[in-house]
C-alpha cells in the first residue's frame, strides 16, 4: 500500500473512532433529573416527620434514588414505540426515578 494511501486511511480511522466517541445515544431514563440533592430530599423528609408529629433525631437516614424502571417493559416499549416515545411515558405519566427515605429506628 502506498505511503500517502496508509496515511489516509489512518486519518479517517482516527476520525472515524473519534466520532463514534462523541456521539451518545439515546436510552431510556435519559431525561432523569432532580430538582433537590439527596442532603435537600433528607430535609423534606424530616419536615414530614415533624409534620406528623414524630422526632427526625430518633430515625437513622439514608436518602437513596429509587428507579422503577423494568427491563422487559423497556425493550417492548423500545421495540414497539421507540426510545423517545416511552422516555416521553416515563417522564410525563409514570413517577419513574425519585428520592426514598428509608428510616430506620
């Protein structure tokens, strides 16, 4: 192969796998976002409590994300619909990531 044709080919190569790089694609849950960090979400959740009357300071906290995402409800919404569509379900019609509280005595 000629010098010039090897160098070419290497060029587009390299651009080639840098342009696989840069470009994301869609999945689902790609429109999770929260509005308040767990530290806020733990806050709201001791507002609660004293909202019903009971002592924040007597619970343990641990403010995790919870995800109701299901495998084999995702790829028939994938399949059937496409990504956008049921990324579009998800966020408009089914609570599908929030923060828990889980509190333990």
């Amino acid at each position: 192969m000629a010098p010039r044709a090897l160098v070419i080919l290497t060029v587009c190569g390299v651009l080639g796998i840098a342009l696989l790089a840069g470009v994301k694609r869609e999945a689902i849950g790609d429109f999770v976002r929260f509005a308040i960090n767990a530290s806020e979400a733990t806050t709201s959740a001791d507002q609660v409590l004293r909202d019903h009357k009971v002592d924040p300071a007597s619970y343990q906290h641990a403010a995790t994300i919870t995800y109701t995402f299901d495998g084999y409800t995702n790829e028939y919404l994938r399949r059937t619909i496409g990504i956008t569509a049921a990324n579009r379900i998800y966020r408009d019609q089914v609570p599908s990531a929030f923060w828990t509280n889980p509190l333990l005595p």
